[in-house]
C-alpha cells in the first residue's frame, strides 16, 4: 500500500518538531525531515525520540540542497549528500531527495551520477533526484542546474516528482510521471499555477487541486499501475493565521491523497471534533 507522508516543511516557519505534532494530528503514515540548520534535522538521535515520541515513522530525509542550507554539513555537496543518507539509514527512512547539481557546482555536477550510486549502495537508500525548474533573472531564464532542472536528462535511477516544480518549468505533471516510468520512486504531494512563461518564479506549493497540475490524474495513475513509492504532502500552510487552520489544510491535503489513490484512512483520526467547525481561510493560487 502506498504510504501518505507528510514534510516537516509544510509547517515552515515552526521547528521540525511542530512538524511531527501536525502529521500525527493529522492522521499522516510519517514524515519527511528537509535536513536544515535546525540541530534536531541533523541529529539521527533527536529525530529518533521525535518519532517515537508521535508515533511517526521516518519515510524521507531532503538533503540540504536549497540555498538557504548552504553551510550545513560543510559546503562539499558530496559530503552533504553522504551524511543525508547515512541519517536516513540511522533512522529508518527508504530514501533521501536530492536536487540535480548547480552548474557552480562543476566537479559535484561531473560526478553525481557516479556519486549517487555510490552512496545509495553503501548506505542501501534510494537516493531520488528532484525536478526542478528554470531560475529568472532580469526576466531572463538562467539555468541553475547541471545539465538541467529536469532528471530526464539524467541517467539517474531514481526520481522524485514534485508538482509546483513541474508548473514553473511548463510541464504537465502527467506527461513526467508517463515519461519517467518505472524511475519515479517519490512524489512530492502540491500543486502549482504558475510558469515560467508567465513572468512568475514564486515555487508555490499549493494544496493539490488549487493549482493547474493533473494531480488527482497522476495519482490515479500510481494506485492503477501498484506503485510501490511514497507520496509526501509539501504544501505552503504560512498564511494559516493559527493552528486549527494549519491542521484543516494538512487535512485536506491527506484527504485529496486518499481520494485519488483510494488509500483507506489509517486508525488514526484527525484531532479535530469536526473538520465543518474549524476555521478555513480564504486560499487563491498564491496561498
């Protein structure tokens, strides 16, 4: 049966702990921890009490690709992918999301194929390679990633699909999935509006079926085919002004995976008397 999981990050800016209470509240099968200078996302120990603390397993661990996390683990991205894996393995998790190299990146870039072989089979974690998208720059594209934002360009044995990625890079979310086949091994569960062509670059995250994505259609199309991956919800949840609100939304986006992937609902229930008294807010496509 296909695991419903939910990234820590849905609750950014709040720490990776609010994140676990959110997914166990929410009635998710686990947790996906982005690696970030929060000491817990680096610690196997500390996310260990965290998820047996909420009784969520650990299905993922995000490498500490994005800028912001430049300086964790060091600068050599070989090393930071290394350590992402080793965690992952240190606390049960299948697989580590990775993004492709950036093009300054050129010796990494050169070798990452070679690298993320290497380690997936020291480690025994599936090392997924994220879609990605253009950058814009003065209303110009720049490309970022080496050779580019789109694993199919790569040669790599896993991929993980993200839905408001493939919005900003013009790419129907259904064509990917068919085209990657039997490589795509992780779905980051969201939606997207914008593209690149339309002057935007803002990586929404929308909750599924607020964008333009075929999300319910992808989905649909995993649970016909018995794929055997994680889907991870990675939803924007900022603008929900308190926590009855963020919990609706991860609820819902639970929900919509269900549905979709006619996974029935877990034990677990939502820790809200009724989904009807809580307080929705007003979601547009830049929520």
């Amino acid at each position: 049966m296909i695991r419903i999981g939910m990234s820590a990050s849905c609750v950014y800016p709040l720490s990776c702990e609010d994140g676990f209470r959110f997914a166990a509240k929410a009635g998710y099968d686990g947790v996906e921890v982005m690696v970030t200078r929060e000491p817990v996302t680096q610690s196997a120990a500390g996310l260990r009490q965290l998820s047996e603390t909420y009784g969520m397993p650990i299905l993922s661990i995000h490498a500490p690709v994005l800028l912001l996390t430049h300086f964790v683990w060091g600068r050599d991205p070989q090393v930071k992918l290394e350590r992402a894996a080793e965690l992952a393995a240190n606390v049960g998790a299948t697989t580590v999301v990775v993004h492709p190299p950036f093009r300054w990146q050129s010796g990494y870039a050169e070798r990452f194929l070679e690298i993320v072989r290497q380690t997936s089979s020291a480690t025994g974690i599936e090392i997924a390679v994220e879609n990605m998208f253009p950058w814009k720059v003065r209303n110009s594209q720049m490309q970022a990633y080496a050779p580019g934002p789109d694993p199919r360009e790569l040669d790599c044995d896993a991929i993980t699909l993200d839905f408001s990625h493939a919005a900003l890079s013009g790419h129907d979310a259904l064509d990917l999935a068919l085209d990657y086949g039997d490589r795509l091994r992780h779905v980051h569960l969201c939606d997207g509006s914008a593209t690149g062509s339309d002057g935007r670059i803002f990586d929404e995250h929308l909750l599924p079926g607020y964008g333009k994505q075929p999300v319910a259609e992808v989905l649909q199309h995993l649970a016909a085919t018995g794929w055997k991956g994680h889907v991870v919800a990675e939803v924007n949840t900022r603008k929900a002004k308190t926590e009855a609100e963020r919990l609706a939304l991860l609820v819902e986006t639970l929900e919509f995976a269900r549905l979709h992937l006619a996974v029935p609902p877990t034990s677990i229930t939502p820790d809200v008397t009724s989904l009807d008294e809580l307080p929705w807010p007003e979601l547009t496509p830049d929520a």
